[in-house]
C-alpha cells in the first residue's frame, strides 16, 4: 500500500537479458503506469521511456522492444468485446 492508498504490486524486477544493466523488466498484476513511475521516481531513479510487452491479453509477440504493430483481427474483435 503506498501513501496516496495506491496499490501495486509486483511480481518480479529483473534486468532485462541482451540489453545495458540500465533497463529492468517488471511484470506487475495490480496497479498502473503512474503508480509504477511514481515509486521508482521516489526511490531516485529516473525513467527514460516505458514499454509494455503485455497488456490486457495484447502482446507484442516477434516485436523488438520500442517497436509497434498494427492491431490483428483477432485483438481487435477481443478489445471490442470487452469496451
């Protein structure tokens, strides 16, 4: 429970494998972005840029990190069920 009575929590933190001991990968199952930005913010470090790997059952399956892909077909009919 943070101060701003937020939660997040955390299943792990590591560093991410092939790239600079600057990027870490965290796999999180309750909270959000900002929340995650503002705790890593107040332990002192700065954040260059989030990426999301995995996100509400969408993947960026066979993409480098940073990079983007349109929608397929089947996400799309998911992501308009669930709105």
């Amino acid at each position: 429970l943070l101060k701003d009575r937020k939660t997040l929590k955390i299943e792990s933190a590591s560093h991410v494998d092939g790239y600079e001991a600057n990027y870490i990968g965290v796999e999180m199952t309750i909270g959000s972005e900002n929340i995650l930005t503002g705790v890593i913010n107040r332990m002192g470090f700065d954040i260059q840029r989030i990426d999301r790997s995995y996100y509400a059952g969408l993947t960026k399956k066979d993409l480098k990190r940073g990079w983007i892909r349109p929608l397929q077909e089947m996400e799309e009919r998911m992501m308009k069920h669930f709105i």
